[in-house]
C-alpha cells in the first residue's frame, strides 16, 4: 500500500531545493504530492514541470476552482518545511489565505499528521508571534520542529538553505505515523 506524503513549501531558502526533500521522501516509499505558497511557486515556476515530472502529479499553489476535481490523492500526512516565520504567524493566528496553508490546518483537525519544520534567522525568532504561534500549532495537534529536535533559528544572513535537516523532518513525521508515538510536545 502507497503511503501519501503532502510536502507542502513556504517561501524560505530550502524551498528551492524541494526536489531534494522529494527524493529523500520518494526512497523512503512515499508518493508526494507538491503545494506550494504562491511565492514558492514562483521560485519554482521556471521549473515547476520538473517537480511534476518528479512526483507524477500537478504542483497546486492556489486554491480550486468550485467545478475543479482534487488534482492529489488523499494525504496520509503532511510536512510543512519549510515554514516561513510568516506563514507560522498566519497559520498560529488562524489566518488560511493560501492553500499551503489552509489544506495542513484543515487536516490537522481531520486527524491527518502534521509536522512542521521552520526556517528562518533568531532576529524573526525573537518576534513576540512566533512562540505565541507555535503554542497555538502544538495545542491543534502539530508537530512543530523548532529548537533542538528540529531547526535552530540562525543568526541573520547566515542560513544555510543547503544544509536544511530534510531527514530529520521527514523522521519526525513519520513518527506521528506511528500508532500511540504522536507527540506535539516542544
């Protein structure tokens, strides 16, 4: 049985190298699917027929159309990676205005797993919202990997988008997956 994976992409350094994460998630015996928010989606969109070709389905950054069928098979989780420190604002604050935001905070609450891995500087860190918003994600059921179990914050203009922990998000969600392991503490 095909387990299904949304990876669903923010704005942020590691975001341009997705099709990494891709793969790391396709060895493991994942189907994924795409969705990115409308600014990851134009980083990708000179390329965005290679993440199709990647995946076998279409890349969504926006949502449907009322007459438009689901495009994706159904999820089976979700991690979000990487999460920008405004989409974890907006997402924290109950603020769904893309699809990459809104499909992970619907799900969470339909019992699909939801893992979140941010990337952005200890300066955005040090924004009053952020912890406020991580509380209100971990109170819904998210995994949120910040800290030392999952992305430090890095100083400003040293993020290494490169070096971004694909493998330690991908572990962390597929923890969730496993019967009585959930665990949404920090």
């Amino acid at each position: 049985m095909t387990r299904v994976l949304y990876l669903i992409a923010c704005a942020a350094g590691p975001a341009q190298y997705l099709d990494r994460a891709v793969r790391l998630a396709q060895g493991r015996g994942w189907e994924v699917c795409v969705i990115l928010t409308p600014s990851a989606a134009a980083w990708w969109e000179p390329r965005m027929g290679e993440l199709e070709r990647l995946t076998g389905h279409p890349v969504r950054f926006r949502y449907k159309l009322p007459w438009e069928k689901d495009a994706l098979p159904k999820a089976d989780a979700m991690l979000v990676a990487p999460l920008s420190c405004t989409s974890l604002n907006k997402w924290g604050a109950g603020i769904a205005d893309t699809v990459a935001l809104g499909i992970p905070s619907e799900a969470v609450h339909m019992g699909v797993p939801v893992a979140v891995m941010p990337f952005f500087n200890q300066a955005q860190a040090a924004q009053p919202a952020v912890p406020r918003s991580v509380e209100a994600l971990r109170s819904q059921g998210v995994r949120v990997l910040l800290g030392e179990d999952g992305y430090e914050p890095h100083p400003p203009k040293t993020g290494d988008a490169r070096a971004f922990p694909w493998n330690r998000a991908l572990d962390a969600m597929e923890r969730l997956m496993r019967p009585g392991k959930a665990d949404c503490s920090p």
